[in-house]
C-alpha cells in the first residue's frame, strides 16, 4: 500500500513535467488591452473596430478540437489554469486580433497577441486560425510545465537543490518537479537489488512563517501524511498501525527532524513497511520516505540529510509570508 502510494506521488511528479498540456483549463471572455486595440485602430477607423467580433463559444471550440486539454470548463471555476481570451476585428481591413492570457490560480504567467485573416473567413475558421497560433506557442515554450510555472510565478530554483547521486546501495533514479509549486520537487532513489526498496526525497517551501515552532511545524506534515496513508489503506482494505508513535528524531551533525513509522497489514500480502522522516533546512521541508523499517533506514535518512542542500528562499514564499505577517499583526 505505501509502496503504491510513494509510486502514485512520482508519477504524478514526472507526468506533471512531461504531458504538460493536460490540465483542465477555465476559459473566459475579457475585455482587449490598449495594447491590442492600438494595433486594431492602426489598421482603419477606430469606429470600425469591434470587441467580441468573434465569440467566446467559437474559440472554446478550437480548444475542443486540439484535445490538448484534460478538460475544458467555459466560465468555470476550480481550475488552476485559467484562459483569459480577448478579441477585436477591424471589419475594413478582414484583420482579426486576439490577446491570451494565462493565468495560473489568479496569477498571470503569460500574454500571447496574435493577429489574421481574409475577410471571407468565417469567424469559426477565424477562431481556429488564433488559436492554432497559441497552441504552437504553448507546445513550443512549454507554458505549461512546471519548469516554466515555477519560474514565471517566481518560486524556487530546484537547479539548486544538490542531492547525492547514492546512498549506502541505493542509486539516484531522477528528480522531478511537481504541477504545483508549492508541494516542491521529489528525488527517488532505487535499489539494484531490491525493486520494492525506494527511498524518496520531498523538498518544498512550508507554508508558515520563517519563525515558525520547528517542532510543530514537522510534527504537522507528519500528521499529513499519516491521514493520507490511513485513507489509502481503508481502499486496499489493509490494517494500518504504528510500532511506534511519531517522534522527535536526532540525524548526524544533531540535525533534529521528527520520523513517523507505519506497517501495513492484510491476510492475504506480505507486510508493509514505511518509514517517513522531515526536517526543516532553509525555508524548506526535507521529507525523507523509505519502505523498510526504521532499523534499516535511520542510516540513510541520517546520510541524505547531512549531504542534501536547499534552494534558497524564493520571492513568492518572501511576499507570501510578508502577507502571513501582517495578518497576524493586524496590518
């Protein structure tokens, strides 16, 4: 069970960075920029010019012919990306010009203008034009993977997380990022040996502030993952236990951490085993998960914690945190 579900979390990791435009997306109608009715009036009349002339339905139906997306959702809410699309058509000259802009959770992370067509178009050949431009844009700069999210939100540099290549007889198998920025980037380790032994490495920003009580701060992630294990048993229909309740635990170089220790039961499967550790470097949550016992994996928590190194804290945690500060004081 929890070697399933360390196996699910990086999948998800690696999916998220290479099938990059699969997500569902929101789509909206908005209004055009001034940069965008400029280069309309530029070409005739301003009066000629004319907002919406094609309308959001025929663009949501160019993005439903792409099938590059999980789902599309017009109007819709309780997506990360959103599609703010805008419009305008100078009738004169046949010219249409649409403006899209990304946006992930309310923050814009890219703005594409693009312009066509003859005037014998139909507005729903116009609208497939504009967005076969966009699509081209997206597919070639990668706008939705999370090396570029990461970067346009300005979140942590993981080029700068250094990890060791091994540990004891475990090799370093990839690192990879997550679709959120917020739960960080995770490195997995594997045996030659021993393909149900891994160790996987978790390093990402907590969402508190940098004087946070350590101790609280690490016994809650735990709490996190104890409540996700103890769901995804309840589906494998195994028993859950721990042979021991989590702890403060004290690495090499008295680095303090707290270590969490799971067993997985059934009748009719081997006995599972899972052994998670976190420490808290820089700004950073280390999150360190085995599946073996702690008898055989204090050593190599004790080994990657002393050697791993952080990336330093990014501006979106530093604005985010500012924020937390002033909430809690009133500001």
């Amino acid at each position: 069970m929890l070697t399933l579900l360390m196996t699910l979390w990086f999948c998800n990791a690696f999916a998220s960075e290479n099938a990059y435009v699969h997500h569902p997306l929101a789509v909206y109608s908005t209004y055009p920029s001034g940069t965008l009715k400029a280069r309309c009036e530029a070409e005739g009349s301003q009066t000629l010019c004319k907002e919406d002339a094609v309308s959001i339905e025929d663009f949501v139906s160019s993005l439903e012919k792409s099938e590059l997306f999980k789902s599309l959702a017009p109007f819709g809410q309780g997506t990360d990306y959103e599609l703010l699309i805008a419009n305008i058509g100078n009738p004169l000259t046949g010219e249409q010009f649409a403006e899209f802009t990304l946006q992930w959770r309310g923050l814009e992370i890219n703005t594409i203008s693009t312009t066509c067509c003859e005037t014998l178009l139909t507005h729903q050949r116009t609208a497939e034009e504009l967005v076969n431009v966009w699509i081209n844009e997206i597919v070639n700069r990668k706008l939705f993977s999370s090396a570029f999210l990461f970067s346009a939100i300005q979140a942590s540099d993981y080029a700068q997380l250094l990890v060791p290549e091994h540990i004891g007889e475990f090799t370093k198998l990839d690192t990879q990022l997550y679709a959120d920025p917020f739960s960080g980037a995770i490195t997995r380790y594997t045996h030659a040996q021993f393909e149900d032994a891994l160790v996987d490495v978790t390093v990402y920003p907590f969402m508190d502030t940098l004087s946070a009580k350590e101790s609280e701060l690490l016994r809650e992630q735990l709490d996190d993952d104890l409540e996700r294990a103890s769901r995804v048993a309840m589906s494998q229909s195994l028993t859950l236990s721990q042979p021991a309740p989590a702890a403060p635990y004290s690495a090499d170089n008295d680095i303090q951490g707290w270590r969490l220790s799971l067993k997985a039961e059934s009748e009719t499967a081997p006995t599972i085993y899972a052994t998670t550790y976190v420490f808290k470097r820089g700004d950073k949550i280390v999150k360190v998960a085995t599946t073996f016992p702690a008898q055989f994996s204090d050593s190599i928590a004790n080994e990657l914690i002393t050697a791993i190194h952080v990336p330093d804290e990014s501006i979106l945690m530093k604005n985010i945190r500012q924020l937390l500060i002033n909430s809690k004081s009133g500001g």
